[in-house]
C-alpha cells in the first residue's frame, strides 16, 4: 500500500492510501477537497473510499464535495458519529473489517478526544486522527482522562513496536518542547527535536512516527517515568499518583503550556 501524505489547511494532514493492485484509493480525513483532489489527479487513481477518524470539521470538511463528486464513495466512521460525519455509508463496530481496494485493515475504538474517535490499521501502518500525536496526544473534548491513557498505551500501545503511526496534525515541535519541559531527562527528547527542526525548516513533515519512538519520547505514554512522575508530584504534593492520575495532570499541564 502507498501513502501519500496530502497536507491541508493550517497544519492537518489528510492520507491518500492506494492499492497497488488495483490503482484504488482511499483517503484519510479529507478536511478540504482542492488538495486531496489534486493528488488523486496526480497519482491517476479511483478515489473509492473515505477513513474518517473522527467527526470534527477539520477531519470531515471534504466529505460533501468529495461524495458529490464520487456518488459510489463508501464512507467509513465509528457507529457512534451517525449524524455527525458528513455522507458516512458505514457506521464501524467492534469486530468490523476496513476495506477498499484488495487492501483489508482493522480499526481500534479509541474514546478520549472525541467519544467515537478510532485509529484504522493496516498491518504495520495506522491512522490516528487527533488521538496520538507525535510527541502528545489530542485534547479531552468528550473522554474522560483514563479513557485517553487506555485509547493511547493499551489500545495504540498493544499494536507492535514498529508500527508507523500517520497523525492528524503538525503539532510535533511545540509537544517535543512540553515533553522536554517535564522529563529534561530524556536525551531522546532532545535529540527528536533537533532532528523535527531540521525537517520543518527544509518545508518537511514529521509525519509518521513509529510507536518504539513514542513510547521513547511521548510523555502520555510515559507516564511511569521516575522523572514525569516526580515532576507531576511536585504539583500536588502528598499525593501518591497512580499512573492514570500523571496522565490526568499531564494532560492538564499541557493545557496551560
Ligand atoms: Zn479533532
């Protein structure tokens, strides 16, 4: 399977994933049509299917012109969007296949950002929307804290250590600095975030990372590290945090960062 990373609007990114065998494509949260057309155009595919992450309107905005264009577009999200993700055709539940192409993946459930947030897999390459970010993880709009550290370290955390993770946002240079700024312990923080810097001035993108860098480097999927606990500590003393309860300050602390 190729992907073809489309960047769109201020700093999200759309993927379009093509069948070899078949030249069909998919694409991933298409959050305006222009771009996403263009690479179609380009790479000379048949546009067949939409993966929809999540119903925001930065994942979902190209959905109504896209199906105008294509009326056979087979739209997939999580069963619980149902009348919030533009024209979607299939509504996933657990257990569910992905398919387009001769290509077939899986989905994880992932609450936390959004209640009906899901990452598509196909074998060692998944899409996690605004779940896990390089670096961070998105914002609490609908889950609750112990949802998102579930969604993030058992659920994106269960799949194999060199899984590349494609993320929905360029958000990666300013989490590195928060990453740095609770674990300043951490020389892989350091040395990430020289190398994103170097790639971002040459007009590159950070996009993917792999899940083996993540759990080096992404503070809410570190958050039994002696230096995150003791930094989370600090801020409310006397308390013995469990693991969930540093996830919940983390994300906290990233808020007002
Ligand atoms: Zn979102």
């Amino acid at each position: 399977m190729e992907i073809i990373t489309i960047p769109c609007l201020e700093d999200n990114f759309a993927y379009l994933l093509i069948c070899p065998n078949t030249q069909q494509a998919a694409v991933v949260d298409p959050s305006e049509t222009a771009p996403v057309q263009k690479a179609i155009e380009k790479h000379g595919v048949e546009l067949t299917t939409i993966l929809n992450t999540h119903h925001h309107w930065d994942h979902v905005g190209g959905n109504k012109e896209l199906k105008a264009k294509y009326p056979e577009l087979i739209i997939y999200g999580h069963e619980s969007d149902r009348g919030r993700i533009p024209e979607q055709t299939v509504f996933l539940k657990s257990g569910d296949e992905v398919c387009f192409g001769e290509q077939t993946g899986t989905f994880l459930h992932n609450p936390g950002h959004t209640s009906g947030a899901i990452t598509f897999v196909f074998g060692k390459t998944a899409f996690t929307g605004d779940t896990l970010f390089a670096a961070g993880c998105g914002r609490l709009f609908e889950g609750t804290p112990e949802q998102m550290h579930d969604s993030l370290n058992i659920q994106i955390g269960g799949l194999p250590d060199d899984t590349e993770l494609y993320f929905g946002h360029e958000y990666t240079v300013a989490n590195l600095r928060f990453a740095l700024s609770v674990e300043t312990g951490n020389t892989e923080i350091n040395k990430k975030l020289a190398a994103v810097t170097t790639l971002r001035s040459s007009g590159k993108f950070s996009t993917p990372t792999t899940l083996a860098e993540e759990r080096r480097t992404n503070p809410f999927m570190r958050c039994s590290s002696a230096e995150i606990c003791a930094t989370v500590t600090s801020r409310e003393p006397g308390h013995n945090l469990s693991e969930k309860e540093v996830f919940r300050t983390l994300r906290e602390l990233k808020n007002n960062f």
